[in-house]
C-alpha cells in the first residue's frame, strides 16, 4: 500500500539540478574562464560571452519542457548560464535583445509546462565572511542571480549560512547583519539550507525564523550533521516558514557510506523513504546526485519494479 501510494505521487515531488545527460550533448552547458577571454579582443570577447549566454539559456528552455513531457515538475537552473557575470562590469547582459527572449523563452516554458524552478548560487557566496571583499563580492553575485531570476521568472535562490569564523554564534550574527542590507527583492527570494558539516538544521530553522525566510531541509546534510535532534519534531515549524508557498527539501546518497558528505550517483532507496516519510505530501524534493536526471529515472524505475512486486 505504501509503495502504491508513493508511486501515485512521486512524479509531482521530484526534481533533478542543472544538468540533464538525457538531452545535451556532454550532460554540460557551455563555458569559458578569464584566462580563455584573456587572448581574444575585446570585441571578441562579448561576442563569445553573448554566444555561451544565449545557447545556456536555450538549453535551459529545452530542459524545461523535457522535464514536462517525461513528468518532472521540478528544475533547478544552472548557476552558470551567463558566463562570467559579475567579472565583467562593463557587459550589461541584461540589456542584449537576444538574451532577454532567451530569458522570456525559459519564463513561458516553465509557466506553460507548469515547472517549477529555482537557482543554487555557488560556494563562492559567502555572504557572512569576515572579510568584507568576499560580502562585497557575495552581494554581486546575489545581485546578478536576482537580475536574471526576474528575467526567467525564478523566485527561489538557495543559499548556505556560509562561513563559522569567530564561532557559529557570531557568524550568524554577520549573516543577520548582511541580509539586513540586501534589496528587498533579493531578500524575497532567499531561502537557507542546512549544511553537512557546519550548520544544522535546527540553527538554519532558528536563523529562517528570526528573519523571517524559508527554510530548504536537505536530509543528507542532516543526516551527516546534527545535534541529536528529531528532525520530524520540527517538520510543522519548517513548513510554516514557507506560509502559502509549497515547501522544499534536497535529498541525496553519500557515495561510499551513508554518512560520506560525497553525493553519490544514484539515490538509495532507504534514503528515498526516509524523505518521503518526513515529507508526506507537502514538498517538492530536489534530488542531488551525480547522474541528475538520470537518476531520477532510475530512482521512479526502481519504485515501479517495487511495486509491482508488492
């Protein structure tokens, strides 16, 4: 019973992150570095940023309704579909006309295909540093994941608390500090996760609840760091941070042991259950694992294969 039930609603909850190996060539999205950029002119240079952006930003769309006609309602965006976004101060990617429908075109995608989508800025954001070149730079990079949230549509950016320096007290005390000078704009679409070796989730449920933004659980991360605590206790205190928005969790397999913070492959069914178990009916789970969306098929295949032998 149990497995039919999971299986009747498993297609709705789970999403898969950047890239998608059933469809691009490589499994990757385009890229380039400053030292690539360094031996072009400067023309040269926008004209080949302009191109990466532009093929990003297609794929993206043609993820999208991939995701739609195979049943997956859940997307996560690369973080790095304009390359070189905030190292260039004198290309306003933003203003370029083939650039912005490629955004519209990724904006009417998920709405029509009804997929939800969110954006995972990377390690480099560390917004509570003690040194202020490092939030400097952390607020750029919010800043440009906001600007091309609002031109694709995207209204959750996922972000860790950061860094321990000083000890957790006061690192969160810089966090409150910097969130508190962020646009309005950027402050509606964060929410925080808990991390595997740093913040738990009960700190991260603090912290959401104090300034007053969502939560994303990832089971892995607090399967690997806690405190001892039941994370089912604080299930109702997580949904509420979300209010009227569906809440999310991230779930993944550690790629030697359970406890190994290394994203395996593939998802585990025991890790599965203990999502579901936790979640019921009300999240959308992000899988985080190496193979993607592969994974994802293979996770629904093995679910499938279950239930048809119960």
């Amino acid at each position: 019973i149990l497995l039919s039930k999971i299986q009747m609603r498993e297609v709705y909850m789970l999403g898969f992150a950047c890239i998608c190996n059933s469809l691009l060539e490589n499994g990757s999205f385009r890229a380039t570095t400053i030292k690539a950029m360094s031996k072009l002119s400067k023309d040269e240079q926008l004209k080949k940023l302009r191109s990466i952006a532009v093929d990003n930003l297609f794929n993206t769309a043609k993820i999208i309704r991939w995701c739609s006609e195979n049943q997956i309602f859940l997307y996560r965006m690369s973080s790095e579909l304009i390359p070189l976004a905030t190292y260039y101060n004198d290309w306003f990617w933003w203003e370029d006309e083939d650039i912005k429908k490629q955004c519209d075109n990724i904006k009417s995608s998920s709405e029509e295909c009804k997929v939800r989508i969110s954006m995972h800025p990377d390690q480099f954001c560390v917004l509570n540093s003690e040194k202020d070149s490092v939030v400097i730079a952390s607020v750029e990079i919010l800043k440009h994941h906001n600007r091309l949230s609002n031109l694709t549509g995207n209204k959750l950016l996922v972000l860790h608390i950061g860094s321990t320096a000083g000890g957790k007290k006061k690192a969160i005390e810089r966090f409150k500090s910097n969130f508190n000078l962020l646009e309005k704009d950027i402050k509606e679409k964060l929410v925080l996760e808990n991390d595997d070796k740093s913040f738990t989730a009960m700190e991260v449920l603090t912290l959401c609840e104090d300034i007053g933004i969502p939560m994303v659980l990832d089971i892995h991360h607090h399967n690997c760091c806690n405190q001892g605590e039941d994370i089912h206790e604080l299930r109702s205190r997580i949904i509420s941070t979300w209010h009227d928005r569906k809440p999310k969790m991230h779930l993944s397999s550690g790629k030697s042991h359970p406890l190994d913070r290394s994203h395996a492959d593939l998802i585990a069914l025991q890790d599965y259950f203990q999502a579901i178990e936790f979640a019921q009916t009300d999240f959308d789970i992000m899988l985080e694992c190496k193979k993607k969306d592969l994974a994802l098929i293979e996770l629904r295949n093995k679910l499938k294969a279950a239930a048809e032998l119960s």
